[in-house]
C-alpha cells in the first residue's frame, strides 16, 4: 500500500484501528510516512512519533509501536518519558552554558585586572622550563630587582613602553648596557606570551591597543597571534 501512494496523497492520514497512524508527506524527496502511536495516560492524550517510512522500515517501525504499546499497556508514559528527557537534557545543556559563560567572565574579569608582576609569575615556570635552575635565578632577579619597583604593580593593561624604558635606564646607569639589554629581553618575551593570549584577555588587549597613550606610543604588550 505504501508503495502505490504519490503526491496526491499529501496529508492523508493512514489508520490500522489500532492506534498506530501516519501522516504522508509528499516532498522534493520523494514520499514519505511519518507514523506515531495515539494513545491516553490518566486521561490526557498522548502521541509517540515512531519513525518515518522509508527511512526507517516499515517492520521496524512495527517493532516500535509494539514495544510502545507493551509499555502503556503496563502503565507506562513513553511520550512523556521522552519529553521528560528532552526537557532534562534542555535544562543540563543550558546550565553548563551558564556555567561556561559564568567561567568566562571571571577568567576575563581576572586577566583585566592581572598586575606584570602576577604575569611574571604565571609566563616564568613556562619561559624558564628549558633553561637552569641558575638561569632562571637569575631572570627572577633582574625582574624583581629592575622591573617590579617600576611596573610590577601596575595592570598589564596599562603599561606603557616608557614604563620599562625607565627600568632599564636606571639599570643601564646602576649596573651598565648589558643589564639594561637583559630587562628589555624580559620584557620582549613576557610580550610574546601575551600575543599568545596567556598572559591577558585578547579583547581587552585590543581595546588597549587601540587606545594611543598620551605621549603618542603605544602598549609595550600586543594583542597579536592567531585569532
């Protein structure tokens, strides 16, 4: 019988007496069943869609409504069994995007209000896991003994290149030029890190950027890498 139907059939509903039924759709695809079992629980109607015919087999979707029968048969609810989960699974969907946003937003409202001397902290373990125990000593020292007095305090994201300049131009004075180089190396690379987005929120970072200090420079951080 399925097989005789054609486009003049659109919308015929198809009835057994049992309680199974399908709807034909006919589309650019071709016809097509849509079958689901009526039934009523304590008194409300209820529906359970079974599956489409031909994407899913005419026996099968027998199969499908002989269980679906079985289980009202028992007392069961299948529809709302099933609305039930969706609704679960609707609720649980949206509650962890709540919780995905709610992390966001603290991990930015965090990194807005990072300090370079928090940055070090966090850019040191990493920058320093291929270099000696003696080496990274020392990167330590220059930055706590030059850079945190002048800028350690201040947030990534009000930095400025004259900040560090400065640094490096009392170290130039108190301990010569190859110091002064050694400051700016740090600061070069702590910049590399926050391209890499570790170090500070990217769009807060291109917010700042965009913004020219009152001197005319820029940021001594950059909002670069990969988007």
């Amino acid at each position: 019988m399925l097989l005789k139907l054609n486009a003049a059939d659109h919308g015929r509903i198809l009835n057994d007496g049992t309680g199974l039924s399908g709807k034909v759709y006919a589309g650019t695809k071709g016809i097509s069943v849509h079958f689901r079992y009526r039934y009523r629980f304590q008194g409300e109607p209820r529906e359970m869609p079974l599956g489409a015919w031909p994407k899913i087999a005419l026996d099968a979707i027998r199969a499908n409504f002989e269980e679906t029968k079985l289980r009202v048969e028992r007392g069961g609810d299948p529809a709302g069994q099933k609305k039930a989960v969706a609704q679960k699974i609707q609720i649980e969907q949206a509650q962890l995007e709540q919780q995905q946003e709610l992390a966001e937003q603290q991990r930015e409202q965090a990194e807005q209000q990072l300090t370079v001397h928090a940055m070090f902290e966090d850019w040191h373990p990493e920058a320093m896991i291929d270099n000696t125990p003696q080496g990274a000593q020392q990167v330590r020292r220059m930055f706590e003994l030059h850079l945190l007095p002048q800028v350690g305090t201040l947030r990534v994201l009000d930095t400025k290149p004259p900040d560090t300049a400065r640094s490096a131009a009392i170290a130039a004075v108190r301990e010569g030029h190859a110091t002064a180089m050694q400051i700016m190396e740090i600061r070069h690379s702590l910049q590399r890190w926050a391209e890499c987005g570790k170090g500070i929120a990217r769009t807060e970072a291109q917010r700042a950027l965009a913004q020219d200090d009152d001197e005319g420079g820029g940021r001594w951080y950059k909002a670069g890498g990969k988007p």
